[in-house]
C-alpha cells in the first residue's frame, strides 16, 4: 500500500544521464549525432543486423546525458522486434496504444497509463535508436521525454529521463469576465521553479512587464492567490504541487485588478510549502500575528496546508484530531503527564508533543489552516517512510501515529516479561481475559484503553483437526470488499479428430468434437494459474480434466508466432486482457481415425505421448522461458508456421499465413531410467544431479504406463504425417477428393506427394535446369511456362528455422533447408542458449505458391465456432454493498496459502490450516480499514465498489462474540470521520470529512481548505477509505478527561 504514487510515477533513474528544462523547445536544439554510436555507416539490410545495428546503439548510449531527448515505447513490441533478428518475423509498426490512456477522439494529448512499469510495459529508447526503428517500421504514436537533473540541488552530473512532466492549465484575464476564458495547456519540468514558470508564462502572454497576480482555481474560477515571495520564488514544482495533470491557474494582469478577494477567508494561500514561514499564511499563529488580526473561526473547523504530497497526512490528522476522546485529553494537556520518555519503543513523547501542539491550534478558533511542518518533521525522523514527499497511504500514517502515541504515552515504564497464553481446554472468557491482562502488562496507554479491541483466531489442523484458539488485541479492522475475483479469458481451442466436418454439425459443437477451432469463454480465478484455466478449457469441451489435462497445450500467440508456452505454474494475472491465447488438445490413441492419407499411421502415438505431469515441468522466467526438468532441458513441442509465397514484382516473397500450431514432440527428451545396478556401476553422481532428480515428478505406476524406453522415437515422416492430418481441416475439400482419385488411378500414395529424399533430389535438378535456362533466355516466366511434366508434385516441405541463417525462411526455388520426409529420426535443433535454460524451438510448414490457392481453403482458415460458454458473463455485482457483508467476509472461515502454513504441534508439520477470525471484544473508537487496494506480483488494482453502511446506531452486537456481558454494553457506534481516497494507484488524493463534536456539524477538509458539508449523507461515496466509529455514549463527549480511567 505504501508508496502507491511513488511505485508507478517513479522516474527511471540512471547514474551520469541528460534533460531539458524546457518542453516547449522540442528538441529542436536538440543535436543526436546518428553515426556516433555505431563504427558502421553501412545501413543494415537482414533482420539480424538491423537488431544488431540498434542494440550496438543501445549499448554506446547506455544513459541519459544533459538536455537529450528520449523516447519511450511498447516493451512488448520491442521484445518482438529482438526477436525479429531469430525469427525473420516482423514486429509490424510501432504500436505505443497499450500503454497509453484511452482519450476522446478530439483529444490529442498523449497520457502514459498510471500502471505501467519500465521493462515489464515500456522501454526508454535514446533519439538515434527510436529515429531508426521508426524509419524501419513507422507506427507510433511518438512518445518523447526530455533528460533533466536527477536532483535540481546535486552537485552531482546525474541525468534520468523525466517520464510525467506536470501538466498545467493556464488562462489570462484582462477583464472580468471570467466566463470566457481560454485555458492553454502548459509542459513543465518537476525541476523548475515557482519563478521560472511564472515568468515564462507572463513572456507566453506577452504580459512580461506588467504587474501580475497568481490565482488557483476551482471550477474554472479563481478562489486562492499564490504569492511569489522571495522565499517561495525557487520552490519547485515537485514540491508545490501534488498532481502532476489536471491543475488549473489564472493569471491576472494588472494594473486594474478584477478578482475580488474580500468575500476570501484565506488572502492567499500556498500551493505547497516546505517550511512555515516559506509563504504567507493568514493561519497563523497568535505569537506571529498583531491581536487586532487575529480572527475568530469555528473551532477544529481548520485545514492543513499540503507540504508537499501530504495530502495523505492531512487526511488522517484530520480524523483523528476531531475524536471526542482526544480532545480534552490533548487540549488541556493531561498527555503531558503521561509521556514515558524512558520507553525504548516510543519516541521520547515527541510524537505525542507535536501531535498535542498541532491539535491545540487546530481547535484555538484562531485559524483557519495551519502549516504542519513541525509534525511532519517530527514523524520523519522517526519513519523514514514519511520523511520525504512521496505519496503515501492514509491508513499507514494512521496506523504509525497510533502506534506512536501509545508508545510515547505507555503508562508502563518497567515492561515484565510475559509468555503468550495457552487454552489447554479452559473455558474461552477466561483465557481472554487472561490473554487481555497479560496485553495490559506491558501496554497501558490511552490508545490502548480507547482504540484497541481484541479479535478470536480459531486454526483447525485439516489432518488431525487440532484445534488452536487464540485472542489478540486489535486497533482497526481490515475488512475484505465483497467482490467477484473471478475473470473470463478467452482461448481458441484447436482440437486434431482427423474426421472431416459434416455441414449438419455445425450447431453441435457439445455433441462431437469438431476441427473447426472452437473460441471458449473460462471463468478462472483471478488469483488462480495455468492449471485451473486448462482444466476449465477441458471441462467446457465435455474432457476429464484428469485423465486428459496433459493433452491440453496452451499458448500466447503474438505477432504470428508462438510467443510462449503457459505453465501450470504460471499466474492467471500474467495474461492481459489483449493476449491471445490458443490451446491444441492433442487426440488419444484410441479416437484417431484410420484414412487413406497416411504416411505411417504412427505419428499421433509416439508424438502425442507426452511426459507425465509435462506442464509441471516447464516454467516461463520473465518473458523467456525458465528450466525443463528433463536431462537436456528441452522443451518437448516445436511450433510451426504456415507459409507460402507470393509473386510480386515477377519475384516470389516469402510471408506466413494463418495461425501458428504445435506439434508435440512425445517422449524424445526423456531417458530411461537407472535401475539400481547401473546406478552402482555408474558411481556417485553430483549435487546438480541429485538436486534434478529430486525435482522430477515420478509417473504413476498404473498399467496404462508405458515404460520410456518401449516408446518408438518419432521420424521425420511421422512430423509430415501429423502436419498433414493437422491441416487437413483447411485443406479444400476439391482438391483432396482430386488427389485421392489420382491415388487410386495411378496406384500412389500419399508418400508420393511428399518431398522424400528422391522427389527432393528430382525437384533440386529440375530447379537446378530452370535455372540455366532463365540466365540463357532472360525469360523470367520460364519457371512457370516450362515447368517439368516429371516435377513431382509436393504438398508441402518442412523446415526448421536456424539462429545462424540470415534470411530464416524457407526459399522455394533452391530448397535449402527442407527437411526429407523419410525414416531418420527428429533432430529439433539444440538449445541456443545455456542448458540451464528451455529454449522453444520452431519450424516452417512451406506450401509451394503454385499450389496454394488451390490447396487451402482460406474460407475454412478464417472460419471460428463460438461455444455457448462465449455467452456467460461474470455476475453483476450490484454497486451496492454494506458494510455487514464486509464484516461478514471477514469473519468467514479461510485456508491458509500454501506460503502462510500454520505448525500444527500435534503433527509437528506445518499445514494449511482453516483460520477463522471473530470479534471478541470491541474499542471505544472503531477504526474500519476498507482494504481498496489489491497488489499481486502482476497487477495493482483499486476496488471503487461502493459501501454503504450506518451514519449512526451500527450495532456491533451479532459480531461480538464475548460472553461476558460488561463487552455488550453499548455496542451501537456513531460515525465521526472518514478518510477518503480519490483516484487510482498512479497518484491519487486523499481528503477527510469528519463532524465536529462541538457544534455537531460535518465538515469536508481538504488540504488547506474546510467548509460544512451540505448533506450529510453526501459523505457515503466509493471514495471513503477509512472510516472511524465512536460507541454512542462518547460521541458528543466533551466532559473533562477521566484521569481516574
């Protein structure tokens, strides 16, 4: 939760890098010397080179230097283009869209989403290396950041790339009329001062010699001057303003001025201030102002200037400065008495002073806001966490200063050593009451008389159904938001029955499998894995998940290629929305279909016969692929591409079609295993070996086992058969009862058609004379005019693709590279890179371009069944929730995760135990945590649900579980304060409202601003964050403070 702002608007910092403090400049002094980075002037042709070329750039440009221009863009389309040098395949345009901000047609600003994250979503790119990929590619849109100084204040050389400028608008006035307007869109370093900009606007203006006046707004209105003193003059915009989007200001220009600011409680104001005396307050304080100044406001109704992102600090003094209980407490200085200054925990009284000071000229009646820099201060020496102005978490700062004051005024100066309370069977009241006295020996402050309760845990051991119960104080509840943590994800399911489709099925897809692809909707768990999806895609098709799991292959496909393989293991959050996911369920044994096209009826039982638990096996690492645990580490598919040629410019171009598959590879990875002599004779083996085989996961000894060493290895022909039957769902139905008959006629077989080591030595000749022919003649059609009436025809060739080849595709008129079908076994090329990593492995089906039209039906490739699961949507929540549902959630029974065991002492293991948490016994002062942020190793994510819940009478009594009946007395609570959190995780804002005790009136605070709420049950909004509640017979308390408590 802590430092929400500061994880995703973070810059990327660099040591010795570059900036311009000047965005409206455009980099058109801007001076990139293109050659400088690569010793070749030779423009790169291959696609080996080209990403050879740009990473030499990258690699000389390391960093960003003083007042460079760089850019940012798409990771994942970079990621496509690195491999653009393996696989020949091209990235297509730039596409930047993802991590960029949906915006209205009409506008043109270019917004970087709050989420994205350098390396996972983006990549910073120097001039010279985005002004060749843009040459290369073209696309966009063009994202460009300018270099700035690290610290404006550092001595040191330290550049970084500024990712968000801060975005202001800014208006003129020269008369008054403030209805026309016309605010103008500024770019601003956070680096550049309060006097820089205003004077850059003045010049924008042409008001530069005239007197000026700043304005804040609110609405498009000017309520709050700005005065530039000499002081403010070189504050910068990092810590003056706390959002980087969406400010507004006016500037008025003199000498006649139109705005009346005598109806203004504030006569100016400050944006953010670092220290008290940095701009002119009209809050002051009495020592600072002439008693003929001082004015009279409402008691406790006084805002906290924002010092820069304290915004979440504001918000939590402001609840907890208005609780009845502290005030008379703190006003009248009964604190003092209590401050344990020997206490190792707490901070010398400290906190407890600077809180108690704050809170008397909050509640004087003397200001209207105050500046809390002594507090702040304070509470940074102390958590470094709050030292600086980053964002922080409202709750965190709650939680701290809680802590903190309990510490600072702990009654107990001597802390005993106490030992944590066992049940062994005694009834539940009284261990409580033991477990609270124990509690009270070592902690007995106001917080801890007043804000804290104590909770029941109940963990039962799911093997011996051990019982542990425990009872812990507690001083706010963290109550979970009734959500739905499902998602749907779509997957194109490729299934291979080898039967043609028969018209009248096409609306039975449950009935029978079908070789149309199948799009199915999965409803998985959004904190679930791989392993739930694959089950789901099983499921819907009507497969056991059990028996049939490893048959199921799922995986992305990006930019018409395979991009990854999805592991069990892997994370369900690790799919966007946008990916595209296909999934083959490979055929058992038993449901493939004998058919007269058939090479050598094997392919399907020695290719689909995977390892057990194969997807276990195998794990992405990053956006590569991680360790296989088999003895070469190799992955056990190889995808394939479907590809012809076209003739353009009497030459033919080479270029992919359809949609990538896989071919399993069976078992050819897997070796036998050792029976114990061999072990013996073999001798000790080494760590790394040990440690691999205790990893392995053993197959089943059922009798449906086969041994790995009985399993025939696949052939070359065996990878032609299974292409074939793959494709023959798109082969066209003409040209296949064509072939058959010529098979009959003629005595042929499917063999026949397919480049064996004779048809491919016939082809090369005939190719080789063609050749000879065309230098003779010149006659450039002559390949197609005198084609050979012996040629043989070939269906389709197969070829691996190869890192050493610099044009990897596969050439139709030398052949180079085509695998013979014929009986050798499969030799998928070696793992490029070291054994300690799987590396996928691919190849090309080619289909010759004389044959192509006629051979596929592109019809059929563009044909996709929807099955009905396409139609279910997850359940609508209603917007409506309260908050007894959320309390409901809370104390529902739970397993532990696998990675939060509980050691059951009967067991002596450590097991995922059910927990049950209830409330035993509740505070004065209930402090509700809704916990609105959800953070995983994938995403972050803020739920806007909206929670009702009561503005007066909440009875805690049905969740009370105490059965003493003093812990049932007045358990009906009142509302007093809420913290509010507006915005997402990319920055955000926090305010508070909270009602006066005093006068029984609600007030909305924020920052430096305060005024009555309208209505008061306006405050319920999606927004309330943390929510504070005071039993009812303290909620008007304003009776002296009860030392004798």
């Amino acid at each position: 939760m802590a430092n929400k702002e500061d994880e995703v608007m973070g810059e990327a910092t660099v040591e010795n890098t570059t900036v311009t403090n000047n965005p409206q400049d455009n980099g058109d002094n801007m001076t990139v010397d293109d050659s400088s980075s690569n010793s070749s002037s030779v423009e790169p042709q291959t696609p080996k080179e080209k990403v050879q070329f740009i990473n030499n750039l990258l690699n000389n440009h390391p960093t960003p230097k003083k007042d460079e221009v760089w850019y940012v863009i798409d990771a994942k389309w970079f990621r496509s283009f690195q491999d653009y040098g393996e696989t020949d395949e091209s990235p297509g345009p730039i596409d930047n869209n993802p991590i960029l901000q949906e915006r209205d047609i009409n506008d043109q600003s270019i917004r970087l989403k709050d989420s994205i994250q350098e390396r996972e979503d983006y990549e910073l790119i120097p001039s010279e290396v985005w002004k060749k990929l843009f040459k290369w590619f073209s696309g966009g849109p063009e994202i460009c950041r300018y270099t700035i100084k690290a610290s404006r204040d550092s001595t040191k050389e330290n550049y970084i790339v500024e990712l968000r400028p801060f975005e202001i608008s800014i208006a003129l006035l020269t008369s008054s009329d403030i209805s026309s307007l016309d605010f103008i869109d500024f770019e601003f370093s956070k680096n550049d001062t309060i006097e820089e900009i205003f004077e850059q606007v003045k010049r924008h203006f042409s008001v530069e010699n005239k007197e000026c006046k700043l304005w804040k707004t609110a609405y498009d209105s000017p309520y709050e001057e700005v005065k530039i003193t000499e002081e403010t003059a070189q504050l910068t915009l990092e810590n003056v303003l706390e959002r980087r989007v969406g400010q507004k200001f006016i500037i008025e220009a003199g000498p006649n001025w139109s705005i009346d600011t005598s109806s203004q409680q504030t006569s100016v104001s400050t944006m953010r201030n670092q220290s008290s005396n940095s701009i002119t307050l009209s809050g002051k304080s009495e020592k600072s102002k002439p008693k003929s100044s001082i004015r009279c406001y409402t008691p406790g109704v006084c805002g906290l200037s924002n010092l820069g992102n304290t915004c979440f600090m504001n918000s939590g003094l402001q609840c907890l400065t208005h609780s009845p209980i502290f005030h008379d407490y703190f006003i009248n200085d009964f604190f003092q008495k209590e401050i344990n200054v020997k206490n190792p925990l707490g901070m010398g009284g400290k906190i407890a002073i600077a809180f108690g000071n704050l809170m008397k000229e909050m509640w004087s009646g003397e200001n209207n806001y105050v500046s809390p820099v002594e507090f702040k201060q304070v509470i940074g020496r102390y958590a470094p966490q709050f030292a600086g102005y980053q964002q922080q978490d409202s709750q965190e700062l709650i939680s701290f200063l809680l802590d903190g004051l309990h510490e600072d005024l702990n009654r107990i100066t001597d802390k005993p050593l106490t030992q944590q309370v066992e049940t062994k069977g005694r009834d539940e009241d009284v261990v409580a009451k033991e477990s609270w006295e124990v509690h009270k020996k070592r902690n007995n402050s106001i917080i801890v008389d007043k804000f804290q309760g104590q909770l029941k845990s109940t963990l039962v051991c799911p093997k011996c159904e051990q019982v542990s119960v425990t009872f812990d104080p507690f001083m706010y509840l963290t109550l979970p938001i009734p959500i739905d943590r499902s998602r749907l994800i779509s997957v194109i399911v490729f299934l291979n029955t080898t039967f043609d489709e028969q018209e009248e099925d096409n609306n039975k897809v449950n009935e029978r499998l079908s070789n149309i692809p199948v799009k199915v909707v999965c409803k998985v768990s959004k904190q679930g894995s791989i392993s739930e999806l694959r089950d789901s895609i099983l499921e819907q098709l009507g497969f056991n998940p059990t028996t049939d799991h490893d048959r199921c292959i799922i995986y992305e496909v990006f930019s018409n290629r395979v991009y990854k393989y999805l592991s069990n293991n892997d994370s369900i959050s690790g799919i966007l929305e946008n990916d595209t996911l296909h999934a083959q369920i490979l055929p058992p044994k038993e449901t493939v279909l004998k058919s007269s096209f058939s090479l050598t009826s094997q392919s399907f039982n020695k290719l689909c016969l995977l390892p057990y638990n194969v997807h276990h096996l195998y794990q992405n690492r990053s956006y590569g692929y991680g360790s296989y645990t088999s003895p070469n580490n190799q992955l056990p598919f190889i995808s394939v591409k479907l590809s012809t040629a076209k003739v353009q410019y009497n030459s033919l171009r080479f270029q992919t079609i359809g949609a990538p598959f896989v071919i399993p590879l069976g078992s050819i990875y897997q070796q036998p295993k050792k029976n114990e002599e061999e072990k013996q004779q073999a001798g000790p083996i080494s760590p790394s070996e040990a440690m691999e085989d205790d990893n392995k996961v053993e197959e089943p000894t059922t009798s449906n086992a086969v041994p790995v060493e009985t399993i025939p290895k696949p052939t070359n022909a065996d990878l032609y058969e299974y292409c074939f039957n793959y494709m023959r769902r798109y082969f066209s139905k003409n040209f296949m009862n064509d072939l058959e008959h010529i098979m009959v006629n003629h005595n042929l077989t499917l063999m026949d058609f397919m480049p064996t080591e004779s048809n491919l030595l016939k082809r090369k000749k005939i190719l080789q004379a063609l050749r000879l022919r065309r230098q003779s003649t010149d006659d450039e059609d002559q390949e197609e005019n005198e084609e050979d009436e012996d040629s043989p025809l070939i269906l389709f060739y197969l070829k691996y693709e190869s890192e050493s080849s610099l044009r990897n595709e596969f050439d139709e008129t030398t052949l180079d590279g085509a695998i013979p079908c014929n009986d050798e076994l499969v030799q998928p090329p070696e793992s490029r890179y070291s054994s300690s990593k799987a590396e996928k492995k691919s190849m090309f089906m080619y289909i010759p371009h004389n044959i192509e039209e006629k051979l596929l039906d592109y019809q059929t490739m563009r044909s996709l069944k929807e099955h009905p699961s396409v139609q279910q949507k997850l359940t609508k929540e209603s917007d409506y929730c309260h908050i007894t549902q959320c309390l409901e959630l809370f104390t529902t029974t739970e397993k532990l995760s696998a990675n939060d065991t509980w050691y059951c002492p009967n067991c002596k293991d450590h097991v995922q135990a059910t927990k049950k948490v209830e409330i035993w016994k509740s505070p004065d002062i209930l402090v509700v945590h809704l916990k609105r942020f959800q953070f995983n190793a994938y995403t972050r994510d803020k739920i806007d649900r909206f929670i009702d819940y009561p503005l007066q009478n909440f009875d805690l009594e049905p969740y009370v579980q105490s059965k003493d009946p003093e812990d049932h007395k007045d358990l009906n609570y009142d509302l007093f304060a809420i913290s509010d959190h507006y915005g997402g995780l990319g920055g955000g804002h926090y305010t508070a409202v909270a009602r006066n005790h005093l006068d029984g009136k609600w007030y909305k605070f924020d920052d430096s601003r305060a005024g009555e709420v309208s209505s008061v049950e306006n405050i319920k909004s999606s927004s309330n964050y943390v929510l504070f509640y005071v039993r009812k017979k303290l909620a008007n308390c304003s009776a002296p403070y009860d030392e004798e408590q």
